[in-house]
C-alpha cells in the first residue's frame, strides 16, 4: 500500500524553517552533526534568497523552485566571489532537497535542479592551486591587523595552518588546546577523517588573543560564535573575508580581489613545501588521506605543479 505524504502545518512568520527541519528530520538524521549543519545553513540562506524574489507576500513556497530560479543563485554566488567548489556543493544539497519536494510531499512534478549548469567554461578541469604573490600576502596581512581578533584568529588558521573553511566553522571548544607558548587542534568529526595538528606561533598568537577576550561568548561550544547563531556559518566566514578585503584602498583591492579565503590554504601548502615539508607531511596536515588512513599524495601532488612565473624565475641561471 502505498503511503501518504507527510502533511506539514502553516508557519505563518517564516514557512521555510519549518519545510527546512521536517526536510532534516526526514532526510539528514543519519548524517555527522557538522555536515547537518552545512545542509541547513545552505539551505536557509537560499531559501531566504528566493522568498525575497517571490512576487507573493507570504515567504517561501515549494512553487518557487524552478530551474531558472536555481540557476540564478548559483550564479549569483559565482558572481559573489564563492569557489566552483562552493557552488558545487550548494547545488546538490539543493537538488536533494527539491528531491524530497518530489518523492515525500509530492509538491513539485519533477526536480526543477536536475539539468542545472553551473556557469563554468572549464568545470571539468579541477581547480589548479593557488599561490600567492608577495604583494598579496603582505596586503591581506595589514588589513588583517587593522581588525578585531576574531578575524586575525580567522585569518591566520588558514594562511599560518591551512585550514579548511569547514575547520574553523565547526572547530569545537574542547578541541582547541592553546596555551601562551604551545597549541594545538583536534580537526573533523569522529565519523569523518580527523587529525591533529600542532599549530606554528603566529597562528597560535593570534588564536590564543581571541580566546582571551571571547568571555561573552562562552555560552557557545564552538570557537567562532556569531551574532545570530552558536557556530559561525561558512557563508558567514567567506563574508567576513570579502568585507576584510573591501578595506583596501582601490589600488591594493585590485590586487586581492580574486583570492578566496581556500586560497590562505593553497598557499600555505605551497610555503610549507618550500620549506621543506614532504609530500606526506603536507598531506597529513592538511588532512589529504585516504579511507584507509594512508596520505592522499595523489591530492597533494596539485601543489607541486610548476608555473610559469617559477620557470622564469629561473631563466637568468642558464647557461650557455
């Protein structure tokens, strides 16, 4: 016999959150905590963006999904500034969810995502690395230390440690262990790929002095609060970048303008080879490894591709 689709009550403030949570009750409960979290952040960011652009008063509405209207975000993402990679994701949390409008409440005919292109010339082609020049560096670095802790915290966990957005978002309290001469985090979720890393002076400096002034904020499990929410969202870490960024002068924005937060992290790979570091060193603490536990060098070998800066770099030492 076939079964009725879960009926839903009216949410007359805002309709959205409740389609939201029953989609999570219904469809999400056997995934990590955190990757719940990036599911419902996404999902309340562009359900939100489509109430705004419904021609009706009463929010967000099922009849709302189209593909026209997913393609749009998506590309106003793009044009926002967010990764390929970023884009990706959003569109298939979003396809699942108008899935689930498909099979479970039957409200739409067909999923209005299957078919959506993101806009990219070159979307089979992973994403080469990216190095930063001196320039930029030193720019990003200024504007990092004429602002508030937290964003120097921020900044310097991916420029000084590589970490993922998806690290700090989700960095927990009890996993953070810094002191005023060494320290240390305890990164992933116990049903994902975890690791540890010790963490170099300038990332721990800057950590350490974020916690010591973040008393008001105690009540949260999470490293990097907000002002709506316990845990900061990843969209509101690449917003806080792109204001960072903002501060520029017109010369220096032109400069900076393209680099994403995932670029500190691309770098560091980059500088932690220079330095010395192994292939699998550098896999390990960035978190490139395998299912079975061994380093993903396969991964890590993107950021050993030679440039054509390097090669030119390299010209006046020929010899004849």
């Amino acid at each position: 016999m076939e079964s009725e689709p879960s009926k839903i009550l009216a949410f007359p403030k805002d309709p959205a959150l409740l389609w939201i949570e029953t989609y999570q009750q219904t469809r999400l409960m056997h995934l990590p905590v955190g990757t719940r979290a990036v599911y419902m952040s996404i999902l309340r960011q562009f359900t939100q963006w489509v109430a705004e652009r419904a021609k009706e008063k009463e929010g967000f509405h099922p009849d709302h999904l189209t593909a026209p209207v997913i393609e749009r975000y998506l590309f106003d993402l793009s044009s926002q500034g967010y990764s390929y990679a970023h884009c990706k994701r959003v569109k298939s949390v979003i396809t699942h969810f108008c899935q689930w409008f498909v099979d479970e409440q039957r409200m739409l005919p067909q999923n209005p995502a299957r078919g959506v292109k993101l806009a990219r010339s070159s979307a089979s082609e992973p994403t080469p690395p990216r190095t930063l020049s001196p320039q930029q560096r030193s720019i990003l670095q200024n504007l990092v230390k004429q602002g508030d802790l937290r964003g120097q915290a921020l900044f310097a966990l991916g420029y000084w440690a590589g970490c993922r957005v998806t690290d700090l978002t989700h960095l927990l309290m009890e996993h953070t262990h810094v002191g005023g001469k060494s320290g240390w985090l305890h990164l992933g979720e116990p049903s994902s790929r975890v690791r540890d890393i010790d963490l170099v002076n300038e990332a721990r400096r800057a950590l350490y002095a974020y916690l010591q002034k973040r008393a008001r904020d105690e009540s949260s499990p999470y490293i990097f609060p907000s002002q709506r929410s316990t845990r900061l969202s990843e969209a509101g870490l690449h917003h806080w970048f792109r204001s960072l960024k903002q501060q520029a002068t017109p010369e220096e924005y032109a400069v900076i303008a393209d680099i994403s937060f995932h670029d500190l992290r691309d770098d560091f790979a980059h500088r932690a080879l220079l330095a010395g570091w192994t292939l699998e060193e550098v896999a390990y603490y960035l978190g490139h490894v395998t299912k079975s536990g061994t380093p993903a060098l396969q991964t890590t070998l993107r950021y050993t591709q030679t440039t054509r800066a390097q090669v030119k770099e390299k010209l006046h030492t020929l010899r004849g």
